[in-house]
C-alpha cells in the first residue's frame, strides 16, 4: 500500500510539472554556480540534474567560478592574493596560476558532463560541452589608488557563437576568464560573466546557483518574489550585509535592467534546488523579475486609451470580442496591463463569478511587436496569481484563433455546461469560442 502511495505521488508531481516542461523547452538558461560547488560531494547531483534539463530541451549555459581554486593554487605558490572592493588583485605574474586552476574547473566538469554510465542518472545523457574564447575583455583599471593589473571586465559576449552552439544541441561553459583583442588574458569576476552573457543572448533566465541565499525580510524569512525596485529597495536597505548576496542580488538587478526578464537565486545547500524551482509552482529559492520595471500593474482610466489602441486591431481580425470605450471604462478596474516608455504593450482581465469559485481569463492581448520573451505568460501567471487571491477554484477562457496556445499552458477544452450561469446567458454561439478551463489548485 505505501509503495501504490509514493507512486502516485511521484506521478501527481510529474503531472503537475508538466505545464513548466513545456514552458522551458527551447529557452535558453544562463546557469551559474562557483567553484566550492564544484568540490562539494553534492556537485553529482547538480550535474545530473542539469542533464536532466538538456534531455528536457531547455539550452543551457554554464558559467564555473574557481575563487577556492585559485587561492589554492597561489597559495601552494606561496602567493598572498589581495582583495579590494571585492575583487581580486591579479598581478601580471600570478597570471598563470590563475590559468592552471581555471583550466583544472573547467575540465573536471567536462569530465563530470561527459559521464554515461549505466545505472546512473547520466546514463544515456550525450551531454556534448563546448568551450571557447566567448568572452572579450579589457583592464578593470585603476580604482582609487589601486591597480587591479589583470583583473578586467567583460567588454563583449559572442552571442551569435554560443547561440549556434546552442542551435546545435550543445551545453556551452564559460569560464571566468576574458582575453583582450591585444592578446591579453583577464581574470573576471564569473557573476559578471554569467550576467553580461545572459544579456548578450537575451536569456529566458539566469540562475545564480550560491553558497546561501539570504534575501530574507526582517523576520529572517526568504523572499520568494522581487520586482525591479523592491530588489534595488531590499540592497539599499541591507548595505553591508552578506556580502555574496549582495554580489548576486546586485548583478540580478543588472540583468534585469538589461532585459533578462527572470533571475533566480538559489541556494546549493538545498539539493535537488534548481529543478525544484523550475518544475514546481512555488519554487524554492527567490525569484527577480523585470516585469514592474517594463511596468506589469493594475490597470486605470487613463490607461483605456493605449488598451483600444492595442486591442483594436485584434478586434478587426475577430481575435476578440468588440468592446466600446463605455465597456472598457466600466470594466477597467478588472484589467492589467503591461506598459512600455509610456506605451501599452500587453493587457488582460479577469472577471470572477463568487457563486461558482470560476474565474475568467478575458481580453489577453499582446502587441506584435513584443510578443517575445512570455509577456503573455507574465500576464497569465498574474491573473492566476489574482484568482487564487480572491480563492478562485477555477479560470476559464473563450478564443477563437488561440487554442492550442493555452493548452500548452495547462488549460483543457471544456463545455458550455461548464460556465457559469451569467456567463452561458452571454455565450455567442455566432462565435463559435472554444471554452477552456484551467483548475486553481
């Protein structure tokens, strides 16, 4: 009997994965962990779990520190490393050092990707890893006083490179490591190299794998959601707190503002971290978006103007249902909308029926020229987020020319004896809508 009960609750989980799997095939992740990960016993299941994630289509990019590495090896050299502003003081000497343990990363994690044996997680992985000169660099320079030598920054990412290696089916790993087109080689930072390359590829996310993450509010407890501002609000506020969740939350908020539309911060401690954040709804680490920097909110009056202007030419094509400014002014406070620079880019809204826990999913619209990058997943997830707000058990929506797009996002065909009763009263059979509804667990 117990065995018939972890089954089942292993295939619930599955089934409940399903909508994330198919929501991450095809996007491209900027993963980055540092190099105590790599030496910690644990480091196998990480590996094997981003297996998993090739295996379920998602495009990865690792980027590898190697701090411990590094000061390891400099110390066998009887070499004292110094710090400013956190980073390190790389000598011109102390330059091949910096190479060799780079080089030994790099290469024991090759060799970890490259594993197969049977009956193991990796059995039958294939995993191919490609490394490369992907990263162009130029001298940190001098700050205050300090001469950093071969300490440098990222100037540029080959993007169209990795993205071909990408194309290809193949994990990318970066080292943090630049070269100069003056044949110079830098030691970088590898949070900036894992940031700057998320932005140049435009990732769907990037993933800090830390030490412990520590974006807690006052009572110690993890944040599981910033926007934008309150990121910036939470790092004005805990100055001179940890200082590696300062680094990540720091280089999370420049990637948002770069337009990487998700960052995540986990940490390693918890095993099995980075596909429990994934694959399941509340995740487990913290989540920071740029959606309230682009502008995701509640909609207003003054907002009816930009709401006809986007929705009016799907109204034409009989996308959607007709609505007269009159409508829009009654109904404005059921929408939110996704604005831009001043410009209305995205809007939905969501009418609930109390009597029946049902909720409806209407009026979702994006403009064609951004309708990249899940600004309607964004929206999607916030109506969902409301419904289950106001205790929802149910959301439902009519489209004519969407279907299999909310399908794909967990919704099922469902019939007209499915809606509540003001809204079967409404239902224009001229239309003919498909009705599908989703369950609000």
């Amino acid at each position: 009997m117990g065995k018939i009960i972890e089954n089942n609750s292993h295939v619930d989980w599955f089934r409940q994965s399903a909508p994330y799997i198919h929501a991450h095939r095809g996007r491209t992740f900027v993963i980055l962990f540092g190099g105590e990960a790599v030496e910690d016993s644990g480091f196998a299941n990480l590996i094997h779990d981003l297996a998993l994630l090739g295996s379920l289509g998602v495009r990865i990019v690792l980027v590898h520190g190697a701090r411990p590495q590094i000061e390891r090896q400099l110390t066998t050299l009887k070499i004292k490393s110094e710090f400013a502003d956190n980073m390190r003081i790389t000598l011109n000497e102390n330059m091949p050092a910096v190479e060799q343990a780079v080089g030994q990363v790099r290469m024991s994690i090759e060799a970890q990707l490259s594993m197969g044996l049977p009956n193991t997680p990796m059995a039958g992985a294939a995993l191919r890893v490609v490394s490369g000169n992907f990263v162009t660099a130029q001298p940190y320079g001098i700050r205050n006083g300090i001469d950093f030598c071969q300490t440098g920054n990222v100037r540029n990412v080959d993007a169209s490179a990795i993205k071909q290696h990408l194309k290809n089916e193949n994990v990318v790993l970066v080292s943090p490591i630049g070269y100069s087109p003056t044949g110079e080689i830098f030691n970088l930072r590898a949070e900036d190299v894992a940031t700057e390359t998320a932005i140049a590829l435009n990732a769907d996310k990037l993933i800090f794998v830390m030490e412990d993450n520590q974006v807690t509010d006052n009572n110690g407890n993890l944040l599981q959601q910033l926007n934008l501002p309150q990121a910036e609000a939470w790092l004005q506020n805990h100055d001179g707190g940890n200082e590696e969740t300062q680094i990540h939350l720091n280089n999370a908020a420049q990637a948002c503002r770069g337009g990487v539309r998700r960052v995540h911060l986990l940490s390693r401690q918890h095993d099995g971290a980075l596909l429990q954040e994934l694959y399941t709804r509340d995740g487990i680490g913290t989540l920071v978006t740029a959606e309230n920097y682009e502008g995701l909110r509640h909609a207003v009056i003054d907002d009816i103007g930009g709401i006809m202007e986007l929705i009016s030419p799907l109204e034409e094509q009989g996308v959607l249902v007709k609505r007269s400014r009159e409508q829009l002014e009654l109904d404005i406070n059921n929408f939110t909308v996704i604005e831009r620079d001043g410009m209305i880019i995205a809007c939905a809204a969501l009418f609930t029926f109390a009597d029946t826990a049902a909720a409806e999913l209407a009026c979702l619209a994006v403009h064609k020229d951004y309708q990249e990058h899940g600004r309607g997943d964004d929206l999607i997830q916030h109506i969902e987020w409301q419904a289950r707000k106001t205790h929802m058990k149910k959301l439902f929506t009519l489209t004519t020319q969407a279907m299999h797009w909310f399908i794909e996002r967990g919704f099922l065909e469902c019939d007209i004896a499915d809606l509540p009763i003001e809204k079967k009263s409404l239902y224009n059979y001229q239309r003919n809508s498909k009705i599908l509804c989703k369950q609000l667990n």
